[in-house]
C-alpha cells in the first residue's frame, strides 16, 4: 500500500467516525497544552464543539467496569493528535457528570484511545537548600517545591495494595496506593520522589514513574503534608 492510498484509507476512516459522532455523539471542547506550567484547561481551546463517542469496544456490546480508564474515542481525527484534552460540555445523560479525556494514540488503521479521567494533578520537586550546621556539618534542608506539570487532568485509580507507616501501631490502616495516567509533554520529566496535588488538594509521594508513547504512567502513594 503506497502513503497516498494509507492516507486516503485513514481520512476515510475519520471521515466515518466524524459522521457517527454527529449523529450519537456529544461536544467537547478541545485543549492542546502548549507549555507544563501553563493549566492546559484555562487556555484558548483549539475547538469549541467537537462531537465525539466513547465506546468500551468497537461493538458497542460492553459498559466500562472499574479500574479500566481506557476508551475508545469515535471523532474527527483530523483535528486531533496525542495528548490532546477533550472536555464534554455538557453531562451525556441524567445523574451524570461531564467527562474529561486525554488521547494517548491515534496509531494508522487503528482507533483513537483515551484516557478518562477523574481529577487533575500538579506535579512539583522538592528543592534542596544546602546549608551549613554547627561544627561545619553540613546538609540539605528542603525548603520550597517547583511546578513541573500544572493541573493536568488524570486518571488517579486505587492500587493493588498498601503501605504501613514507620510508626508500625497495630490498628494503624495501610495508606493506600494509587495508579495513574496522565498525559507527557515534550521535554518534560516526572521523577520518583516527585510530589503529586490533586484537585482536592490532597498530596501524594510518586514512587515509579513510565513513560511510552501513551504518556505517563505513574505509582503514588498518599503522603501527609
């Protein structure tokens, strides 16, 4: 198949998936984030009203269950990319709240995937300040905490297990860890140790950190601050 014809094949494809969006579909505002320290959703949208469908499977035939953010995503391919944040405008149906995605691929032949998501994190670093103590010891004293991603939206989901505490008191509850997803700007790293805020203001420890080519995934664990 020469690139003419493969790009042909897929504008068709978005061309079918844009028609079936119109018809079942609701709208979304499109963000694109340009800089990690900028909240990609108090910027200019790229879209006002796009229409777009989730579906579990190309089928149709199945709800979503817990602990599964993946979706497919049915819309016009041609004005989106990765990374890219769709935000309904309005609920789909009653008792509902509107839904926020990011699009982790838009591989050729292939279908949108998006991650829905939950809550938004700020992602900021614990600075050292070098200091100097009696006798001439020294250290570090961690005094301030820099932005490295703010207010990104996110898929934050309970984890498969806990940790106990240093005090080690037996009726202490394990803190709970968490999986995430959240989308990768370019240029732009998550560390261990990092510290995650999420939109309730509560804070966490990031204790691993992956990134492919579907963004961020992270393990955190709930930290008192």
């Amino acid at each position: 198949m020469s690139q003419s014809q493969a790009a042909l094949i897929q504008a068709q494809i978005y061309a079918g998936a844009a028609i079936a969006a119109s018809v079942i579909g609701s709208p979304f505002t499109v963000f694109r984030a340009t800089s990690a320290t900028e909240k990609p959703m108090d910027s200019t949208p790229i879209l006002g009203g796009l229409n777009v469908v989730s579906a579990v499977d190309r089928g149709f035939a199945r709800t979503q269950t817990f602990g599964k953010p993946a979706w497919l995503l049915y819309a016009d391919g041609t004005q989106l990319q990765p990374g890219d944040i769709l935000v309904e405008q309005t609920p789909f149906g009653p008792g509902q709240q509107a839904r926020t995605f990011f699009i982790n691929s838009m591989n050729p032949m292939s279908d949108i995937v998006g991650t829905l998501c939950n809550t938004q994190l700020t992602i900021k670093r614990e600075q050292a300040n070098p200091s100097v103590g009696t006798q001439g010891y020294g250290g570090d004293t961690k005094v301030s905490e820099s932005t490295i991603m703010d207010n990104f939206p996110a898929s934050v989901l309970q984890g498969s297990k806990g940790e106990k505490s240093d005090l080690g008191l037996p009726d202490q509850t394990r803190q709970p860890w968490y999986s995430v997803l959240m989308p990768a700007i370019d240029g732009v790293a998550i560390l261990t140790d990092d510290l995650a805020y999420d939109a309730d203001g509560n804070r966490y420890k990031i204790s691993s950190c992956e990134l492919s080519n579907l963004g961020w995934r992270l393990s955190m664990m709930y930290s008192q601050p």
